[in-house]
C-alpha cells in the first residue's frame, strides 16, 4: 500500500542527482511534480510504501533502478516527426554510396523506421543502429509494433508497402515488415557514459539534448562529433540548436549540421 508519496528536499535533491548521473537528464524544481508522479507510479507498482524504501529499493535492485531511469525520462515520439532532416537528406545524398546511419536516442524507434522507409523507397543501401537507454523502449523497438495513432503522419503508399496491419485483436495496431526491421539494429547506449564504436555517416540525437545542462550537451556533442564521418550530417530536435557549444560543424539547415 502506498501511504506516502511527498518528498523531502533532500529525497528530491537525492533522486535527481541519481537521474542526472545515469541518464544527463535535469530534473529541477519546475519538473517537481513530474518527478512525483512518475515515482507515485513506481512506488505502486512495486507496492512500496515510503519513498524512503523506494530509494532503498533502487539502491539494491539494479532492475528496479533501470525502471526508475526509465519512468524519468521522457519517450515520446512518433512517425515522420520533423521528416524535413529525412527530406533534406534524401535530396542531397547520393544513392549509390551505402549509408551508415545512427538513430542515438532513439526510444519506442519511430524515429529509425521512419527514415529506413523512406531510404528503401528511394533505394538507398544503408543500415541503422538505433540506440537509447531505456530497456522498456528498446524492448518496443525491436518488437516493431505500433498502434494506429503513431502512424498519422506516414503516406499511404509508405504504409501499405512497409506496415502489415494487424488483424483481430490486433486490428489498431501495425508492424513493421520484416524487410524493414531487417536494416535497423536496437542496442541499449547510454550517450553520457558510452563510447560510440564505429563511425556514421549521419546522426541523429533528436529531441534528448533538450533535457541535458550544457554540460552534458557539449560532453555528448563531442562524442557524437567523433563519431560522425568529415562531410557528415548531424541533426537534432527542431526546438533544439547547438548555440554555445564548441564544435566543428556547419548549419546547413534548421537543427541541421554538416562536419567540417
Ligand atoms: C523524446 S525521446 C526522442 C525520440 C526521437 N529521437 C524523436 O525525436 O522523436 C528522448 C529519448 O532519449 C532517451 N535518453 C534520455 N537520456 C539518454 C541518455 N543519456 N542516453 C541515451 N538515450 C537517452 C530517452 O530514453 C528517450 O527515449
């Protein structure tokens, strides 16, 4: 039984440093409430009764721990969000060169199937590594399943050639078709504290940064800048920009960057 669901200051400072430190994100006092609410939910779920013993349970359950870090952090996206960074780059790259692409924050992975189809309409040869640090929505990722609503914005013709629609109880729902799925690979990557591998043609890291201090940002702009090709494509969010960061990128269009 929940009976306790207030937070001390220092409950509030403690757990958002412990979100800070895994996951870059701030949570300061105007996300307050967000913060409550979302361990309102934990603490139901895993019907503890005291934030007291959530923060003990968080210390000594590395899987609760990742369930916190995941509730904090904010999911939401959809198909074809800001698809100007897929037009522009459908106009400006040549299809003959194989694409090595990285979706790095990529949540449920509407972000990387957007731009698979639209890379397969157009047959480009390429590949995606889509990443994020949340277990729960790598776990949707690589399900590729997808209910009716996130799928407002995709053409019709995109639709019916790489969606199958679901059937019965199924019938509000779509997946992605295997030869989609085929080209995007999910793994879990956290941007503040893992090194990138392999270098891409083009990044995306949009609509995350929005929730770093700069810091963070420019920690995670010079990661993701060395792990980007020299002439290649860097995108973030459309409300985001990397004003006050030091780099070596050119604009080349809104939230749109190209590397020296
Ligand atoms: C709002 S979604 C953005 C999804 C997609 N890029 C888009 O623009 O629609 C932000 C994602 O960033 C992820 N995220 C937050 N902190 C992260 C970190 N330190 N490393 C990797 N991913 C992180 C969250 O789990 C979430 O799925």
């Amino acid at each position: 039984m929940v009976t306790e669901t207030k937070l001390t200051p220092e409950q509030h400072q403690k757990l958002s440093r412990i979100v800070y430190k895994e996951s870059g994100v701030v949570i300061n006092k105007k996300k307050y409430n967000l913060l409550v609410a979302r361990l309102a939910k934990r603490m139901r779920i895993t019907k503890t009764s005291s934030v007291a013993d959530y923060i003990d349970l968080i210390s000594s359950s590395p899987n609760e721990f990742n369930e916190f870090i995941d509730a904090t952090t904010t999911n939401h996206t959809f198909f074809f969000r800001e698809n100007k960074h897929c037009e522009f780059m459908l106009k400006t790259l040549d299809n003959t060169n194989h694409l090595k692409i990285w979706s790095a924050a990529s949540s449920s992975g509407e972000e990387a199937f957007s731009i698979a189809v639209q890379l397969l309409a157009n047959s480009f040869s390429f590949n995606i590594y889509a990443s994020d640090v949340s277990d729960s929505m790598l776990k949707k990722a690589k399900r590729g399943v997808y209910s009716k609503e996130r799928i407002d914005k995709v053409p019709s013709s995109i639709l019916h050639t790489y969606f199958q629609k679901g059937k019965g109880q199924w019938k509000d729902y779509v997946r992605m078709k295997p030869e989609v799925q085929k080209h995007v690979v999910f793994e879990k990557f956290n941007l503040l504290s893992d090194t990138p591998f392999d270098t891409f043609d083009i990044i995306f890291c949009r609509n995350v940064m929005i929730y770093f201090d700069s810091k963070t940002r420019q920690a995670v702009v010079n990661s993701l800048c060395k792990a980007l090709k020299p002439g290649g494509y860097f995108f973030v969010g459309m409300s985001e920009n990397l004003h006050g960061l030091d780099h070596n990128l050119r604009a080349v269009l809104p939230s749109g960057y190209q590397k020296k």
